[in-house]
C-alpha cells in the first residue's frame, strides 16, 4: 500500500474517531455543559431533602481534562461537599460530608464518600412529624453545646401560623450561628414518603440560589421552593442521573410533578422544623409544650 494510501486510512480514522466521538458526546448527558443548571439541581435537591444540611456546593474535580470536552460520554467527574454549620467553604471547619461523583455515559456514581454524618440521616421520611413527643426531660442538654432538635406540629399548620409560634422566636437573621435549618412541608398524604421542605432562616443554599435574604422571609422561602420543584420537574434526566446515585435515600420514589401539583391543590402546610439549637434555647422550646422528636449532637448526625 502506498504511503499517500496510508495516510488517507490514518485520516479517515482520526475522522470517524472524532466523529463518534461528538455522537456519544452529544447522546449522553454531560453535567458540564450546562454547569449552572448543574448546580442549582444539586443545591435544590439538598435544600428540599436534607432537612440537616445548610450549606452545599459543586464542582469539576481534577485537572486531568477540561470540564466540557466530549470524551466518548466519560466526563470529568464531580466533586461535592455538604455541612451543617454556616460558614465559608473555604474554612476546614467540621462537620462536613464530601464525595465524587463519576459521570459516565449520562449516569453518575458516588465515589470516595467520606460521611461525618450518615447517607440515611440526609432524608426522612413524612411520618418523623408524626412520631409522638420523645423528649420530655432534657437534664442529658448541655446548655452551651449546639444540637439538631425535630421538632414536629399537633397538626399541619399554615404559614402564619407556624412562624408566629415557633420559628420567629429562634432568630430570623442569616447571621446567627443558630435558628432553623429546614420547615417540613407535606406534600402527599402517604406518611412513608420522603419528606420535602423549605429551607430555613440559616439555610445558606437558599442565597447560593440567588436568594438574598438579609431577614428571613417565609413567603420568599416559599416561592423558592415551588421555583425548585418547577426547575427539577423541568431537568428530569440531571435530577435523576443525582438521584440514582443514592446519595438521598428514598429520593428515587418521588416524582416532583406530582409533589408539584399536591401543593397547587392543598396549598403549603408544614409538618413541624429541624432547627440548630443551643441546649438552653432546646429546653425553653419544651417548656413551651413543643413537640420534640429528636435530638442529637452536630457531630453525630
């Protein structure tokens, strides 16, 4: 064969290499062409299902190739880090959960999972609300230690009136290194659902939404997390190349239109809160009769 021969072979398989490349490009979902629907699927999954969590970020991980190229549906992987404290991401303050997801041919697998806090505590399911009272003496509360405390509603109650009994008391500035993480909302009448909710007046994922509340503002709140559900139900295939990873357990059940049209029907009722609480303020809350279901240290949730 001669050497002019050889080079139109040579040719014609770089072509058909780069070609198939853009195909399987372009067929499989790549989580950085669109970095910052990217993100905001992941902010608004851990803003609804993990009542916990107050702070969340995303990113490319690795230098070994840049973000967008078309590398025959293997794309650069995902790096994220989720806490439970209001800081910086730039602090090395704990706790803190970090993990890499692989993203290979439109799916993504969880990788290097390095958990502060355990998979099953990022959801929960409705009927946590509905559990009766389990704490009635406190005297195991350190009043200067900070814990997570559930505490749940007699019954469904409407915007108002839950923030006019419970969560104004707590603080309503983002700056406070204290208040709440997470407002339960129902949004089916099957209490083995996970549950969703809105985030908080210390739910920094709310401002990395482009949400800029200076003073906490529950209608504001609100509308974000209808804003959410229309933006997951609008990107099905990002959200649920997330969801399949397991990273929130029972996540995989729900299907947010329908979550969606509950709430246009029933209208926003909330089930009870997840706050972050000095011991001292834990025990005023059950002298008032709340309701709490659960209590536990930062550091082991």
């Amino acid at each position: 064969m001669s050497s002019k021969k050889i080079r139109r072979a040579i040719l014609l398989i770089l072509v058909l290499i780069v070609c198939a490349n853009l195909i399987m490009h372009n067929i499989h979902l790549n989580p950085h062409r669109h970095h910052y629907h990217t993100e905001r699927v992941f902010i608004s999954l851990n803003l609804m299902l993990a009542p916990t969590t107050i702070n969340s970020a995303l990113s490319p991980y690795g230098r070994w190739i840049p973000p967008a190229w078309p590398t025959f549906g293997i794309h650069r992987p995902l790096q994220f880090r989720l806490t439970q404290n209001n800081i910086e991401f730039t602090q090395a303050v704990e706790p803190f959960l970090m993990g890499i997801f692989d993203v290979r041919f439109g799916n993504a697998t969880l990788r290097d999972y390095t958990a502060r806090f355990e998979v099953e505590y990022l959801t929960t399911p409705q009927h946590t609300f509905l559990l009766p009272p389990s704490y009635t003496c406190l005297t195991s509360v350190s009043d200067d230690e900070i814990y997570i405390v559930w505490v749940r509603f007699d019954e469904p109650l409407a915007g108002a009136v839950a923030v006019g009994d419970y969560v104004h008391r707590l603080g309503i500035s983002s700056l406070y290194p204290t208040g709440v993480s997470w407002i339960a909302v129902k949004t089916s009448n099957d209490p083995d659902d996970v549950c969703l909710g809105i985030g908080g007046n210390i739910n920094s994922q709310l401002h990395r939404l482009g949400y800029s509340f200076y003073n906490f503002d529950l209608q504001e709140s609100e509308n974000a997390f209808v804003r959410s559900l229309f933006f997951l139900s609008d990107n099905q295939a990002m959200t649920d190349m997330f969801v399949r990873t397991g990273l929130w357990a029972g996540a995989e059940t729900i299907d947010f239109r329908e979550r969606l049209r509950f709430i246009e029907n029933n209208g926003i009722m909330y089930m009870g809160f997840v706050a972050h609480l000095y011991g001292r303020d834990i025990k005023c809350l059950a002298e008032r009769g709340a309701s709490i279901v659960r209590i536990s240290p930062i550091h082991d949730v």
